[in-house]
C-alpha cells in the first residue's frame, strides 16, 4: 500500500500566497489553495476531498502540480489539446468551399440549404472524412476556413395575386425557345442612366480608399441630367442591345423598339420573338397593344416574324434578368472625379455590351402614328 501523499513544507510566502488565494473569485484558485493548505496541516487526500466536494486524485494531481510548478499551479490552464488534429487534411479546404457553394440537391437531397449535419453527410460519403462527424465539429472546422454559418432571411416578394401563373408563363416560354432554333427569347427593361447619381461599388486602390466625388447639377450644361434608354438581353446568345431615347419611355417609342428588335431578329432567320418585360405603362398602352396586335396580322399574313409578349407579375424585378446587367453596367462607366457628357455616356454603355450605338428613339407625330410602322415580312 502507497504512503499518503502530502504537500512538502510550505515556504512563509507560498503559505501567505495560498491564504490570500482563499478569498480569489477564481473557483479553480480556491479549491487549490484548501487542498495545498489542508495537505500541509496533515490531512490526507481522502480526508480533504469529502470537504472540498471532489475525488481524492483531484488533491493529489494539485499537490503533484504544486511540486512541479510552485504557485503557478494556482492558475487554471487551457483545456485545448496539445496537437491539433483536423478532421480533413488542409489542403482540401478549397475544394470543401467550394461545395458549399452548390446546391445540397445536386448530390440526391431533398432540401436545398446546407445544415450542419447535411454537410457531415455529404462530406462523408464523398470519402472527405473518414468518419461521419457531428454538426458542432462541421461548425468548429467551417468556422477555422473563415465561413460564416448565418442565419437565412427573407426577402422582397411579389404582391401580385396571379404571380405563381405569370412566372409560370414566363418558365414555359422559356423552356419553348431553347427547344426551338429559329425562336428568340429577351428580357427587356428601360434604365436611367444618370450624370449625377454616383453608384455604390468597391473598387482596388493602392493606398487610401478612393473618393467618389458628389456631382451637382449645371444650368450652363447643353446635355440632359439623365439618359433613358431601351435594352433588350437575349436569352440564347447572353448579349445586351440598347436603343437610347431622345425624351422619356412612351407607348410610341416602345412600339419603335419593337418594331426595331423584329427588324434585328429577322435578319437572323428567326420566326418568333419573345418580350419579357414588367408592367410599366408605356408597355401596356394602346398604342403599343395596337401595334403588336397589327404586327402579328400582318406577320401571319405574310410569314414574317411573330412577337410574343410575356408580363411578369408586378414588383418582381428578379424574374427580369436584365436588371443586374444595368447595375454592373453604371459601376463599369462611373468616373469617379468627374461628370461625364451624354456621348461619353452612349458610347461607353455601348462599349460595355458590345453593341452598336445607333441614333436616338425619338417620339413621332400623332399623324404619323395613326398607322403602324411596315415591316419587313423575311429575314
């Protein structure tokens, strides 16, 4: 049988550090400094561990820490291992980023955002681990990588009553138009582009952050505040054509859009053209109703290409996939110290979307619209 251990004896500044550790708020400190003074007045670990409310090898391991460390061991000390063990190696973190970045249904799971516990799968049957480990493991390695594991939020959503119906219109034409050749499919909008609104965006610099300056208007300037223009993204080749406008969208100049986009697709052999657009005024006016309802006579007449005309549901911006390219556009044309002229302003967004800048849409005459614009009936 083993001599009962006992603390070797105490120095007069280690028994008065050990009795001033009697009033630490530190519950660690406390109970070190009872067993150390309890084992120095002769009582075993046996008899001191009932008292303090632990095991007897509690106060041995603190009079063998006393031994080895002297008053250090008053201290509690990092629970964290010593080595380190990942639970991938390291090099794959790359390629575990960039998994998270598809959908979990994209590997046969019924949902389509990541859980903890759906990524430990998913990790495990990709042979990523060696073992399927729980989600607070996930939590600590994905938060080791710098990924953030925030909570989803809820977004802007129509308020249009029949918007399951005209977003399910908008998805069948467009599945139609992949499966046909010689149909074109585009979602249309108008933007501003402004001389004075300065977008938000981020930018490399070398040094200080850039200055963005604040632009105020000129009474002495010829050229106009803002810009309108007509664009049209087309869904089979990913290109963005624009038409600028000399005033304001109106139902009239949105018919010589039309008109113009029929002339450009049937140039290519197409048959029927397909207008994605929200519903703005200028394109659910008279004239513009006319117009497409005269066209398609005459289209059918005479075998020219027919336009089809497809409403999203109101307030639904992210149906139109032509809106981020006006965003991406103003940052890519801003000149951050200065206001840039209406040319400079046309001929760089035609720059940019690799189009040709053509004369303005200008509104005509109430004589002049009394009859539809002829068209060419072939390519």
């Amino acid at each position: 049988m083993k001599p009962p251990m006992f603390v070797r004896p105490l120095t007069a500044p280690e028994k008065q550090q050990l009795e001033t550790g009697l009033r630490s708020r530190d519950a660690f400190t406390l109970r070190r400094s009872q067993a150390l003074l309890a084992s120095a007045q002769g009582y075993r670990p046996s008899q001191i561990a009932p008292i303090l409310g632990c095991t007897p090898h509690s106060v041995v391991n603190a009079i063998r820490a006393f031994h080895a460390e002297g008053l250090a061991c008053l201290g509690a000390k990092s629970c964290a291992p010593k080595r380190v063990q990942t639970a991938w190696p390291r090099g794959r973190d790359e390629e575990l980023r960039e998994l998270l970045h598809q959908s979990p249904r994209t590997f046969g799971k019924r949902r389509s955002t990541w859980t903890l516990e759906l990524v430990a799968e998913v990790w495990f049957e990709r042979g990523i681990t060696s073992r399927q480990l729980t989600g607070e493991a996930i939590r600590v390695n994905l938060e080791r990588m710098g990924i953030n594991w925030k909570r989803a939020k809820f977004w802007m959503t129509s308020p249009d009553p029949r918007y399951a119906e005209k977003k399910a219109r908008r998805d069948r034409l467009i599945e139609l138009a992949a499966r046909h050749p010689d149909w074109a499919l585009g979602f249309e909008d108008e933007v501003w582009w402004s001389r004075l609104a300065q977008p938000r965006m981020h930018a490399w610099t070398d040094g200080p952050p850039m200055k963005v300056q604040l632009l105020r208007a000129d009474d002495d300037d010829p050229d106009p505040d803002a810009i309108c223009c007509y664009g049209l993204l087309r869904n089979d080749t990913g290109r963005v054509i624009v038409r600028f406008v000399e005033d304001r969208p109106v139902g009239d100049i949105t018919a010589q859009f039309l008109s113009w986009l029929c002339e450009t697709v049937a140039k290519e052999g197409k048959k029927v053209l397909i207008v994605v657009w929200d519903e703005a005024s200028w394109h659910r006016a008279d004239t513009v109703s006319s117009w497409v309802k005269a066209h398609n006579e005459r289209a059918r007449q005479a075998g020219g290409v027919k336009l089809v005309i497809c409403e999203l549901p109101v307030a639904s911006p992210w149906l139109n996939n032509i809106e981020p390219c006006w965003t991406h556009a103003k940052k890519a044309i801003m000149e951050p110290d200065r206001k840039l002229t209406a040319q400079e302003i046309t001929s760089r967004v035609c720059e940019h979307f690799g189009c040709e800048l053509l004369p303005y849409l200008k509104s005509r005459d109430a004589s002049e619209t009394a009859e539809p614009n002829p068209l060419p009936v072939g390519p």
